[in-house]
C-alpha cells in the first residue's frame, strides 16, 4: 500500500476504514477493500470536524491557507457492512486558518485559531453574494469594539490578504458571525503615543517590514500608526503589534481602556447631563407605561437634563437580563427646565431636585414637593452650578456666591453662604470619609483661574493651611488655592471630586482639554494638605468625574473622548 508522503491526519470511518488526509490527496483504506483516493488542491490539512456523527457522510477540513472545505461520503453496503463508494470535496470559502474545528448546530461552526482571531461562521446550501459577505465581515470585525473588557483593539490588514477570496473563488458558502480578537502570534511590538521616547532605529523598522513581507510592506503602516498615536491629545500609549499570520496578517493598535455592556438604547437630542437614582417605594408611581410590581420590586430613574426640559426613564429592579425603560409620570418633579442635579438623600426615601431657579426636597412616597429653596431667599437670581451628596448640598449662585444647603427632617436649611472673587466653574461636596460620615469641605473649580480652592463646612471659610501647588520645576510653591498650572480656555476645570481610593484621600480635577489633576491630601483636626500632585491625559475633550461602588471599593468614572476607570493599586491610583 503506497500513501502520499505528506499524509498527516487519520479519521477513522465505519466498518473499520481510514480516510487519510494529505497536503494533494484523500484516500480512504481498510483491511478488506481496495484503496480509495481522489486528488484535492494541494494544501497541509490543519483540522477537522463531523458535520454528521451518526451517519458520518459529510467532513468538515481546514487547510494552511485558511481554505475551508466539505467533504461528501458516499457508502454502498458490502459484506454486511458499510463501505466508502465514493467521496468528493466542495470548496466552501476562506476563514483565519484553522487549528480547530467545532461544528455546533444549525450550519454554525467555531473555528479555532493559533495564527489569526477566532471566528464563529454559518455554512450556507447556496453561494453568497459578495455584498452580503463583506457586511457580515464588517459587522463581525467591529463587534468586539463594544464588548471589550480591557483593550480596545484597531486592525490593519496588510497587503492582498482581504482579497485572497476574490481572485481564487468568487462564490462563498461562508458567512462569518462573529470574530473573537488573537494578538497571536505576535512577530514584533513597539509602544507608540507616549512623549517622544518611542524613537526606534532604523535596524527594528526594518525588521518589522521583514516579518511580512509575503503579504506586502509593514513600515507604512507603523508609521501612520505612530503618527496616529502622537496626536494632540493622543498621548495615552499604545502598543503597535504585528500580528497573525498565512492569511491574516495584520498591525493592531492596543490600548488600554474600559468596556461597556449595551442594556438599552434609546435616542436623545440635547442631552445635557444624567443622574441615576434607585428608589425602593413604588406604590404611589405613576407607572403607566410600565408593568412594576410594587411588592417587592426597586425602581431606577434615570433622570435626563435636556436643552429645555428634564426627562424621566424608569425601569424595575431586579430586571435580569431584559431591561424595560419607558418613560414615567411623577409628580413633584420641575420637568419643565433642565436639571443641574439629582441625588437621594441619606434616609434613601427623600430625592433632591436641583435646577437653575431652585432646589426642591421631593418625598417618594406619593411623590410630594417636601421643601423648596430658591435664590431670592439670599437676594440672588439664579443657580448656575450644584452638587448633591446625600443630606448635603452646596450650589454656586449667580456665578460667584457658594451656598451650602443640608437635608434636616423633611427640609432644606440653608446653613451659611459666601461670595468668591472669581466665577465658579464646577464644584463638589463629597466626602472623603463615604457613607461614614459627612463632608467636611466643598470642592470649587474657578472658570478665569486655573484653581480648585477648598472651603471648610459649614461656614465655608479657606480651607487652613491654604492648599497650593504650582507645577515649577516639580516643586509646591505657596498659593491661596490649588493651581492647575495650565493656560488656555480648554485647560480651564470642568468637574472637581472629592474621594478616598485606598486609604487616600483625593482631590481630582478634570480639565476641558481631557487632561486629569491627581492631588493626594493629608486630611487630619490640623488641616488639609497635599502631599502628591500627578496630571496625566485621559483624552482630548472636557472630562467629567462620577464616582461608583465596585466590588464594595470605590472607583471613579473619567468620561471623555477616552473615557477611563480610576481605582486603587497598592496604595497609588491606576487606570
């Protein structure tokens, strides 16, 4: 018995046979009959699958060239037992060449990959025209931008790869659903985007043009991604990796970010700010447009600031894995003008309202106005900028004036007010301490000067010692407030927070142009002083600053153009 030199794979048949796998052959041989074989475009067989485990007639190959292939067994009974007549091979289409292959159901196969991303394609009875095929390859490429957990991926095949298909076959049975993204293997890397230290000699650029040349030049493509990667604003630091191999060869831009998982969509125009709140009493909502069960269920606003009006959306807690939101009716809202801010009390029953012509107390239970302060009660016009951190509320009035508010059984006292020399930009009245004990100061941003000052509650008087930092030569030189050391309209604060990530206290500040200001701070009876300054670039547009719980530690929401999560790492922040 004479075999192909090159045949590698052995798949067993029934009554006792073999059908043998080579780089140009298929051959199909037992103990009691004569060898079977037919010729197959030469290519190494890299995996195999059954489409058909009972009567086992049709196989499913895959070969170095990324090729996949069907093939047709055709049995004729023989002494009682089933033999191999006859076979075929039909060419289905191209996938990321193959080191496994998993036949699911319903024509769905998951193909496996060492040398490219890992795929989930359906088999289609008739060939696909070429539109479809390359709007399902689109839709599946970019699929993982938006279920990513930790790294946003950018691909950039090289040469003729994409076009392998068209100039072998121009008819596919392949549709590609879905792609898992595989660095690997990784031929070269260099880290791009941060300051000018990512210089690399001619020697390496060349090396990476090397390792594809079968699939055209590399370096064009490193170049632009560096340049990408140097763009004002750009400076996050990204790796440029070239990946993959036969027939996906590739650069890939990595980046370190977060991941967001889509619950819903719904379309809004002039949105302007969002607040979340979840309230356990539902028994006097108008849920109209919601099916609640009010037993036993929470209900989660979404409060929606627009150009001209606030929007509220609703939804049932717990909701499992179908979120409902629709549009709810409460009572005691001012829905008739944008919402600067919105926050539940401590006792989790009292929400607070704040817009630009007052601050009102709302009771959920029958969702009743409970208090209401306005500006004319201190002889001001209009509130300009407002945060709420359970019973406490500080708000900026007509620009200049910081008024510190609190929650008292049912009210809203207006504990003490003080008017500034510049005009408020932003500000915050969280506590250091979190749900353990109230905030002992207010954050405020000044939009003419690049300073976050302190006042110490209630009387917001200067926080003593005064905190001051001025980024000369890495030194704190003294000042009356915190200086940003920036210049320009886009470096200007656009949100302060006041938080605890570890065991340190932190006053952040985001800045209009997406550049971040970490102050760690001794915070003790004698003062408040600050004992680390760090900035780094988040992102090239204004960055807002929300904290949230994680896993029972805190955690921080930088939203920008390149939104990022800050947390705590041995005793530093990292994001």
């Amino acid at each position: 018995l004479s075999l192909e030199a090159s045949a590698a794979k052995l798949i067993a048949l029934p009554g006792g046979n073999v059908l043998v796998a080579g780089d140009e052959s298929l051959s199909v041989i037992g103990a009691d009959r004569q060898p079977l074989g037919m010729s197959k475009r030469a290519s190494a067989v890299t995996a195999w699958t059954w489409i058909d485990t009972d009567s086992y007639e049709r196989l499913l190959l895959a070969d170095e060239e990324g090729e996949l292939s069907l093939v047709v067994l055709q049995y004729a009974d023989s002494k009682g037992q089933q033999q191999v007549q006859d076979l075929f091979v039909e060419r289905l289409g191209n996938t990321a060449v193959a080191s496994s292959l998993t036949y699911l159901d319903a024509g769905c196969v998951y193909v496996g990959s060492h040398c490219g991303d890992q795929m989930l394609v359906r088999l289609h009875t008739q060939p696909l025209p070429r539109s479809v095929v390359e709007g399902a390859n689109q839709r599946a490429l970019h699929m993982w931008d938006e279920t990513a957990e930790s790294a946003k991926i950018l691909a950039f095949p090289l040469g003729d790869a994409d076009n392998v298909e068209s100039q072998t076959q121009p008819n596919t049975f392949v549709e590609t659903l879905e792609l898992h993204e595989n660095l690997a293997p990784l031929v070269d890397m260099c880290v791009v985007g941060i300051g000018e230290s990512n210089n690399r000699t001619a020697d390496t650029m060349t090396t990476e043009s090397e390792a594809h040349e079968e699939s055209g030049s590399a370096s064009g493509g490193v170049e632009d991604c560096r340049s990408a990667g140097t763009q004002p604003g750009g400076n996050y630091g990204s790796v440029v990796s070239c990946s993959g191999m036969h027939n996906t060869p590739g650069l890939r831009v990595v980046r370190n970010g977060i991941g967001i998982e889509q619950l819903f969509s719904v379309d809004i125009s002039g949105l302007l700010g969002l607040w979340s709140l979840t309230v356990a009493q539902l028994a006097s909502c108008d849920s109209r447009a919601m099916d609640i069960d009010t037993d036993d269920a929470r209900l989660v606003l979404l409060v929606l600031s627009l150009v001209d009006r606030t929007l509220l959306l609703g939804w049932r807690e717990p909701s499992g894995e179908q979120v409902d939101v629709a549009e709810v009716a409460l009572s005691g809202w001012r829905l008739g003008e944008p919402t600067l801010a919105a926050g539940l009390a401590s006792d989790r029953r009292h929400v607070v309202q704040a817009t630009s012509s007052a601050i009102v107390l709302i009771d959920s239970v029958g969702w009743t106005v409970q208090a209401e302060w306005v500006p004319g009660e201190i002889g001001m016009s209009a509130i300009s900028a407002v945060s709420v951190s359970g019973d406490q509320v500080a708000a900026a009035i007509d620009g200049r004036t910081i008024v510190y508010l609190e929650v008292r059984q049912g009210a809203l006292a207006c504990v003490g007010h003080r008017q500034l020399d510049n005009v408020v930009s932003c500000i915050d009245v969280h506590s250091w301490h979190g749900v353990a004990g109230p905030a002992t100061h207010v954050a405020v941003g000044m939009w003419s000067v690049n300073d976050v000052c302190l006042l110490a509650l209630p009387d917001l008087v200067t926080a003593a010692p005064a905190l001051s930092l001025r980024m000369s030569q890495g030194l704190a030189l003294p000042a009356s407030a915190i200086n940003l050391a920036s210049t320009g309209q886009d470096s200007l604060p656009r949100s302060v927070l006041m938080c605890t990530l570890g065991n340190t206290p932190y006053l952040l500040a985001g800045l209009g142009d997406g550049r971040l200001h970490q102050f760690a701070l001794s915070v003790d009876a004698d003062g408040v002083s600050v004992r680390e300054h760090k900035s780094i670039a988040l992102g090239s547009g204004p960055l807002g600053l929300t904290p949230f719980v994680n896993h029972g530690s805190l955690n921080v929401f930088a939203s920008s153009d390149h939104s990022a999560v800050l947390f705590a790492d041995k005793h530093q922040t990292a994001h």
